[in-house]
C-alpha cells in the first residue's frame, strides 16, 4: 500500500476516532488492571529486600514509573498540541487536554512516593536538588496548561493557548532527564538505561518494567475515555 | 502477616506510598466514570 494510500487524517476527525477510542480504552484498561496485579505482587512479594535501603525500596516499583510517565505523557501532550497547531486538526487539541491531568496526576504520585522514600533512605522529606526541582516545575507546567484552557471559552482559541504554553515547557523535560547528570544532585542517577544493563537485580527490574507497562496501559485507557468526554461535550 | 504489613519499620513510608498513589489513581477513575456518564446522558437528550 502506498503512504497515500492510508488515511492518515480519516481517524483525525472526532467522529471516527470515537468508536475505536473506546475499544481501545476498554482493552487498554483490562491489560493495566492485570499487569498492576503482577507488578504489585513482584514488587512487594516476590522481589527480595534490598541490602541497604531494607524495606523502604519497594517505593521505588510505583516511583520510577510514575515518574517516567509524568515526563513521557508531557511529551506526548506537546506533541499534540503541536500537530493540532500545525495542521488545525481539532481532535489533537483534544488529545491534549485529555492528557494533562493524568500527566499531572503521574507528577504528583512521582514527588510524593519520592518523598516519602527520601525520608528513610536521605534523611529528608525534600530537598531543592535539581531532579526535584524541575519535577516540581513540570507540575507546575500541567497545572499552568490546565489552567490556561479552563479560563478561555472558546475551545479553539484555548487549544492554540494551551499549545504555545505546552510547546515552551518541553524545554523542561531533558533538563530533568540530565538533571543527575548535569548537576551534582542528591538524587541519584539512573539504574535503568538503553545502553547498559541494569544495575540491579533482575526480579527487582521486571517489577518496575510490569508496573511501567501498567502505569502506560492506565494512561492511554484514561486519555481515550477522557478524549470521548471532551468530544462528547464539545458537540 | 503483620510481619507484611511492618515492612521492616518502613511501614509509614511504603504504605503511605502505595496508599496514596492507588487512592489517587482510583479517584481519577471514578472522576472520570461520572464525567464520562454525565456526557453520555446530556447528549442523549440533546
């Protein structure tokens, strides 16, 4: 098939994307429901104690992924946002907001978690390093997106608002990607890389992966029955 | 069991962890179920 010959902008409009969001949803929620089943009981039966941390690592099975996902769900809103800027598609707009407050919510759970495995293993709840700090900001970016498209009416007007902001605030992702690298943090870098092996134990890394791929199936299952809501609304 | 539920005295801290972040997840989802029904109904008597 040639590259024409696939509709690329078919699923682009609101009324043909909304059937195939929801069985996506509903296949997408189920999947989430059992990997989160099998990564709980990894990570807080079968994966052993660590040898320094005791206990008080087993945090790190929701607080890596949640933290990734807080950045990646940014990235993939931005990018939207910018499709929907560039091409006047209004289903990306859509997209868009569908995603923040999950992203927001991702953020949140990742300083959280963070925080309460920073008081057992660093001796502090919080502390302004560099990690935390730019994490701290990219909830700040989601709740300054959420903000700016509830105060302005017009859905059109908000969705290109929202973009520009979203668009700016990418910035922000590698600085706290690198942050580790780039400064001398607290927060140490990471166990976890595309290059290497992990340096960790191999159970203790299949736990994080299984709840990483729950927190990604929750997210796209949310995103979609939130995306039919907005559609739903917007008519 | 309540060996479990000690966690080697990190209980605050792991509990409070998982605790709030699936409180928080469930809370979404519910949110988003009485969104998602509101909508429905709205557009079936529109």
């Amino acid at each position: 098939m040639s590259a024409q010959g696939i509709k690329w902008f078919w699923f682009a409009s609101p009324q043909t994307f909304f059937p195939l969001a929801g069985a996506l949803a509903r296949w997408c929620a189920g999947a989430a429901a059992v990997l989160t089943l099998l990564g709980l009981y990894i990570g807080l039966f079968v994966a052993p104690t660590d040898a320094t941390q005791g206990e008080a690592y087993r945090i790190i099975f929701i607080h890596v992924p949640a933290a990734w996902m807080s950045m990646l769900i940014y990235v993939v809103m931005a990018f939207w946002a910018a499709i929907g800027l560039a091409f006047n598609t209004r289903l990306s707009g859509m997209m868009a907001r569908a995603l923040a407050p999950t992203g927001a919510l991702f953020t949140f759970i990742a300083l959280w978690t963070g925080s309460l495995w920073g008081k057992p293993t660093w001796g502090t709840y919080w502390v302004w390093d560099a990690r935390l700090t730019s994490e701290l900001i990219l909830l700040f970016l989601y709740f300054g997106f959420m903000a700016l498209q509830a105060a302005i009416e017009d859905p059109r007007r908000a969705d290109r608002a929202g973009a520009l902001l979203a668009i700016v605030g990418v910035v922000n992702i590698p600085i706290i990607y690198y942050s580790v690298k780039w400064w001398n943090t607290l927060h140490q870098g990471s166990s976890v890389s595309l290059k290497s092996a992990p340096t960790m134990a191999a159970t203790m890394f299949t736990g994080m992966i299984v709840m990483a791929a729950a927190f990604w199936l929750y997210s796209i299952a949310v995103a979609l029955v939130r995306v039919r809501c907005i559609i739903r609304e917007q008519k | 069991m309540s060996e479990f539920l000690a966690m080697g005295g990190y209980a605050w801290y792991v509990w409070g962890a998982y605790g709030v972040c699936f409180s928080l997840l469930g809370l979404e989802i519910f949110f988003l179920m009485k969104r998602s029904g509101k909508a429905k109904a709205s557009e079936t008597q529109a």
